[in-house]
C-alpha cells in the first residue's frame, strides 16, 4: 500500500552511532521511559522497585553467585564462601524491602535496605580489605536513595551514620592486614570485581542524584503551573462574588425596593384621599406589597436555598428540579450530609447546569441529574438532551463552576458536543 | 425632600400656569409610572402627559414639545436618565426635568448636577404636595 511507502523511517535509524552513549545516559538520568518524567507521581511504585531489584540482583550476582564461582572453579577454599555468608542474608534483607515496598511501607523498607547495607558492606571490607573503594560506594546507594522516601530528621542520622560506617571501613583497610588467604587467591578476579565494581556503583550513584533532582524539577515545574492556575481561579472566584454581590444589589434596587417606593407613595396618598379612592389605592398597595413580598422570597431563596441548610442536597436538588425550567428527572442515590461548602458547591453547580439547559438547549431539552455516593467520593451527573456546544468553548458559567468545585477539592468534567447533548460531572472527594 | 441643583433657574412664560401642567414620567418600573398617574390623579392642576421606559424612548418623545415637567428616572437600562435629562435640556432649556432615583443624593454620580436637571427627588417621596411646590419653586 501507498501509504506503507510513505512512512518515515523510525527514529532510531538516524542515530549517529557516537551519539548513542549520550542518548542513553540521558534516557537514564533525565527521561527514562521506565522512570519517566513525572517521577514524583510514580516514586511511590515502580521507581522504587526497579530500584530495589536493580540492587538485588547486583548483590545476588556479586555477593551470592559470584563466590560461589569461585569457589567451584578458581579457588576452592572456605574463605571464599564467607562472601556469599554476608550477600545472602543481604538478599534475603533486600527481598524483604521489596516486600514491604509492594505493602506501600516504603520508610521502612528503605530502612531496613539502608542498615543492612551498610552491615554487609563493612563485613566484605572485613572479609576482603581490597574492596574498600567499591564497598565504600556500595554503602552510600541506599542512603542516596533514600532521600524522599524518608522525613528528614532520619535522613540526617542516616548522613551520619553513613559518614560513620565509611570512617569504619576505612580503618578496618588501612590498619587490619591483608589476610594470607586473600593473598594468595586470583587477583585477576579481584581486580575485575574493583575495576567494574568502583566505576558502576559511582555512576548508580550519580543516576540516582540526578534522578532525584530531575523529579524535583519537575515537581518544581508543576508546582508552579498549579499555583498559576490557583491564583487565577482565585481572581476569577472573587470576581464572580464581585458580580454576586452586584447582581444582589441590582435585584434588590430594581425590584422590591422599586415596589417599596411605589407603595410609599400609594399609602402617601392614601392618607389624604377617602371615599371610592381610598379603596381603589389600597387595593394597589396590597397588590405592590404581595409582589414584593414574593420578590424578596425569590431573591432569599437565590442567595441561599433554606432547604439545602436543614436539608441538604437530597431535599434541596428536587425543589429545584421542580423550580426549574425543563422537566428535570431526578435519581438521587445514598445521597448523606456534607460540609456546607461542599454543599453549596455541588447545588450551585446543578443550578447553573439547570440554567444552562433551560437557556441554550432548545425547545424539547429534558434533563437528568443523578447522584452517587460511596465513602469517599460524590459524583453528581447532569445531563441533558440539548443542543450541546463545542466543549473547548465553555463560558463564564461553567468556568466558575470548575473554580468552584476546585476549591472544595472537586473537579468538573464537562462533555458536549454540537447536536449531542451536554453531560456535566461534579465528583468531589469527601474522604478529607 | 428635594434638593434644587445648583446653577438651574428655569424660565417660564407663565402661559402654562393657568392651564394644566402636563407631567411626563420616565421610568422603566411599571409600578412607579402607576403611582405617578394615582398621584397626579389626586391632583387638579397637573395632568399626566404621558410615559415612556427608556431614556432614548424619552428623548425622541418629548422633543415635540407637550410637558412641563418630566419626572425622570436615573437608573434606566441603556441610555439612562441623566444623559436623557442632558439632551433633553438642550433641546428644551425651559423644559423642568426633575430626576429621581431610590439613591441617596450621596450615591448620585457627579453628572447628575450638571445635566441640565432642576431637582433631585427621592422617589418614595413622591406626592401632590411636594409636585406643586417644586413647580413653584422653579416657576
């Protein structure tokens, strides 16, 4: 097929191949796909376990199989299997640490990975003085790691103990004799343990520093897109109160008030007129003082819904189902009590929503609002049979109901298209 | 009561005050304009000219001529009425347009005392007494 020939060629192939090792190592330290991006978000999984594994099977091969080779092939003496006395209770520590790292018990994972680390690591250096340096570097990759993982008053005493355990491995080198066993076995295999052993666990260390400062940078980034976002649905709140207040005071100047003053003058004049008038006058006052006494009933009721105070959403969304200007089916499910922000947010919403159908969907529009509950979420659904509109283009309204969930730790999801209905979602997280 | 704005002395000829002065009220609440026709139905020498809504409405109106006073609203959609009063009075110089509002004179926006108007009055103030004086006052 055509369009098989027009396909460009994958990515890959245009790599020069003295440009791999730097693509890698940024893949590594920067953009990884298994440690991706966002590693804040996923620190709490599969960084850490990737870890952990990465550190078992190094421990495992170097610490466990490695002297057990030995000890078959090159070198045939007990001293060798003291190696794989100290790695396999290391790996059964590490094994451990993946476990209560699958148990979300991270903390004490890494605490456990840390200490025992650093017993092995000064046991080997006990063992066999020769590998101080990569012991040395092996000491620090848990404790490097560590970091966010653990608050920072254990991260100091980490530090220090750290400091501690390197100062112990240093003295034990440099005033214990080279053991005459040691002495005597394949220096080849040693110098292959140091020569591969120091330059890996320098740049484990290095991938695990930048790694940290990667996600913190973009922690950092996204915190500040977040506070961006925070301080304009800040501004858009208070100016959508601004234009509350000042709707308030346009209905209350426009209407009762405006009937107040006509009905002062009436009972004004009234006072002076008697006979046929009198009755005409008072007739019209009566009918100003009904009008007003429903306006300011309207107007209460706008501000703050008295059933959604004693009753809460399961009382106050029917009446305004009923209020409302379309015909409104109603499925309220296990709906309870919530603070009074959460409330207002949710009803406000379904207000607005109600609004909205009855404004723009079109003759014929029905709407359905459901509810759902558990323990820890409430999602609201309003949806209606209306002419829909494009979703990228939502109006004030509908923005200030997503500020307005926001603030009550809620969020909106709107879903509409041209010709295909509206359906708005509300969920908000009650468990906090 | 009402206050006469500073710097407005009408001038009339004197023929209208021996017929009906011919009131003319702008408001665009209904109930207003209602109380308005009861009040100057109590009254003998004051007739109401007519209404109207909005202060464009107002303005093409009453050029014609057919008031002496116009009871002006200040807080109407669109136009408003003080830029109404304002054109009016420019085409009408001796015309007396009185303006009012719910508002106090405090709250008033500083075009109401220099367009033209030759009272402010507060609406619930509004009577067949307080009518005739102000025709008095700026006869």
């Amino acid at each position: 097929m055509a369009d098989h020939e027009l396909k460009p060629p994958p990515p890959g192939g245009m790599l020069p191949h003295w440009r791999v090792p730097q693509v890698l190592l940024t893949a590594a330290v920067r953009s990884s796909s298994l440690l991706g991006h966002d590693l804040m978000n996923r620190f709490r999984a599969e960084r850490y376990q990737l870890f952990l594994s990465g550190h078992l099977a190094l421990w495992l091969s170097a610490g466990v199989v490695l002297p057990l080779l030995e000890y078959a092939f090159w070198y045939r003496t007990p001293y060798v299997l003291l190696f794989a006395a100290v790695g396999a209770p290391q790996c059964i520590a590490l094994a451990f640490g993946l476990r209560l790292a699958r148990l979300g018990r991270y903390s004490q994972s890494i605490s456990l990975v840390c200490v025992t680390n650093w017993i092995s690591a000064v046991l080997v250096t006990l063992i066999n003085p020769n590998f101080l340096a990569v012991m040395a570097l092996v000491a620090l990759v848990p404790v490097v790691f560590a970091e966010p993982y653990i608050r920072w008053q254990r991260g100091l005493a980490f530090t220090v103990i750290t400091a501690v355990c390197v100062l112990t491995m240093a003295m034990l080198a440099r005033f214990l004799p080279i053991p005459e066993v040691v002495q005597h076995g394949p220096r080849w295999l040693e110098t292959l343990v140091i020569v591969v052993g120091v330059p890996f666990n320098a740049f484990h260390l290095m991938v695990i520093v930048w790694n940290n400062a990667a996600a913190l940078k973009t922690s950092e980034g996204r915190l500040a897109d977040r506070a961006v976002e925070l301080a304009a649905s800040r501004t858009r709140l208070a100016t959508a109160a601004d234009e509350e207040r000042r709707r308030l005071e346009r209905d209350l100047h426009d209407g009762a008030q405006q009937h107040l003053v006509a009905l002062s003058v009436l009972i004004g004049l009234a006072r002076k007129t008697d006979g046929d008038r009198y009755q005409a006058l008072l007739g019209e006052a009566s009918e100003l003082v009904d009008t007003s006494i429903a306006e300011i009933r309207r107007l209460a009721h706008g501000i703050y819904p008295p059933l959604l105070v004693s009753g809460g959403l399961i009382e106050a969304l029917p009446t305004l189902a009923a209020r409302a200007a379309v015909p409104v089916h109603l499925d309220l499910d296990s709906l309870g009590r919530y603070p009074t922000s959460t409330e207002a947010a949710l009803y406000y919403c379904c207000s607005e929503a109600l609004q909205n159908a009855a404004k723009h969907g079109g003759s014929g529009t029905t709407v359905t609002v459901t509810s759902h509950a558990d323990d820890k979420t409430i999602t609201l659904t309003i949806s209606d049979t209306g002419r829909g509109f494009d979703s990228a283009t939502i109006g004030m309204g509908l923005t200030n109901m997503t500020d307005r969930l926001s603030a009550v730790g809620g969020r909106l999801v709107i879903d509409s298209q041209p010709g295909r209905g509206t359906r708005i979602t509300a969920v908000v997280d009650t468990s906090v | 009561m009402y206050t006469i704005v500073p710097g407005k002395r009408s001038r009339h000829d004197g023929t209208v005050a021996d017929e009906c002065v011919r009131v003319w009220v702008v408001d665009d609440q209904a109930s207003f304009r209602r109380a308005t026709a009861a009040t100057l139905d109590a009254m003998d020498d004051f007739v109401m000219a007519g209404e109207c809504e909005t202060g464009e409405s107002a303005v093409e109106r009453i050029a014609g001529g057919g008031a002496d006073i116009v009871l002006m609203d200040i807080h109407m959609p669109g136009m408003g009425g003080i830029e109404a009063t304002r054109q009016i009075h420019a085409a009408q110089p001796d015309l007396i347009v009185v303006l009012m509002s719910t508002y106090d004179v405090e709250d008033l926006p500083a075009a109401a005392s220099n367009c033209g108007a030759a009272a402010y009055l507060h609406k619930e103030r509004l009577s067949p007494d307080l009518l005739s004086r102000i025709w008095q006052t700026t006869n």
